[in-house]
C-alpha cells in the first residue's frame, strides 16, 4: 500500500456537520523525498523507499551519504518503503500529504508508549483475585494460580504474567480522514494513533 511517513503533533478535537464533538489525532505527514527506487530484476521486488526530516552530513555515516547522494538529496533521518503509488516517480521526487486527497481511511504504524515493567492487572487486564475479608490483605492484585501440577510439572509458554509493558510496533486499521491540509502537510484523523507527542509514524492509504 502507498503511504507516507509523519509525525504525530497530538490530538484535539473538531465538530462534525451534525454538530458532534468528535476527538481527532493531528498529524504532519512529510514531505517525503524519493531516495531509491527498487525492482524485481534488481532487488526481487517493487518497491519505492521515501526518507523523512533532514539530518546533518557530520551525523551520517558514509555509507548513507553515498546513499543519498546517488539519489541527489539531502540526508534523511527516517526512511521507509512503500508499494502501490499510482504516479510513477523518479529519485528525488517530493511527496506530500495532498497523497491522502482522496483517501476516506488510512491505516496508522507507530510504536506505542512505554510503561516499563507492569503486572497482571495493568498488563493483562486481570480483575485480580481473592477478597478483602476471609483474612487475605495483600492479594488483591495478583495473578493466582499459574497452572503448574503434577502434569506437567511445568508452566506453559506464553502464560500471562507481570512483565514489560509498551515499546512495540502497533497497527491501529480504518482510520477516518477528516481533513487535509497541504499548506501546513498535516493530516486530521478520527480517534487516536499509537506513540506519543513527536513520535514517528507511518500512514498507509
């Protein structure tokens, strides 16, 4: 799917025609620069890789410079690969959020919060177990019984437990577009997206 790379600014809110008060995520998605172009004799598959945000030269290894100097662009702190544009495009092309024109929903990737190491109740969602009365007092949020007898005289893999929480790459599907606004590339869309405030995402029609 074609998509750009951006950054989410935050949320806020916009009323809908009827009225609606609905909450929004503000994104500012490129411009992106075309910095390779990738085909199936070459490479074994069709793709366009797009770089995001300048970067310094002193802070670019040399093999990335020679990199984007064979594309004839400045460096690039982010880059991705998409498949599917309509246009056909050239090294050192600029995309844009006018891309989403008319796109309805898009797809967003980001790499959630992190909340370091959590338990059961925060993690798994656990109602947690025992009550306060019957003499118990420090068990209210733990996980009980894990499983183990005498067969198999093991826990399973995979069980759910207390551990760390966050930092992985998450998909949110079927976002609504609300609006696109070129002069500023920023892309308004219905509901929340994974990250925080500043945080690299990537948007896919």
């Amino acid at each position: 799917m074609s998509g750009l790379l951006g950054k989410k600014i935050g949320m806020t809110s916009v009323f809908s025609a009827e009225g609606k008060n609905v909450p929004c995520t503000v994104i500012e998605v490129g411009p992106c620069v075309v910095t390779q172009i990738k085909s199936v004799e070459k490479d074994g598959y069709e793709a366009v890789q797009v770089g995001f945000q300048d970067k310094k030269e002193k802070n670019t290894t040399k093999p990335m410079m020679g990199h984007f100097k064979k594309a004839g662009v400045t460096p690039k702190r982010h880059l991705a690969e998409f498949k599917g544009f309509d246009q056909e495009l050239n090294l050192g092309d600029v995309l844009t959020v006018e891309l989403f024109n008319d796109a309805n929903f898009v797809d967003v990737i980001g790499t959630s919060k992190g909340k370091g190491f959590q338990g059961v109740v925060k993690r798994h969602h656990f109602g947690g177990v025992g009550q306060i009365t019957h003499g118990q007092h420090n068990r209210q949020r733990k996980p009980g019984s894990i499983g183990a007898c005498s067969y198999p005289a093991r826990v399973f893999k995979g069980l759910r437990m207390g551990g760390q929480m966050g930092g992985n790459r998450v998909t949110t599907q079927n976002l609504q577009v609300l609006k696109v606004i070129p002069e500023h590339n920023i892309l308004m869309i219905k509901g929340s997206v994974p990250g925080f405030k500043g945080s690299i995402v990537i948007v896919e029609k």
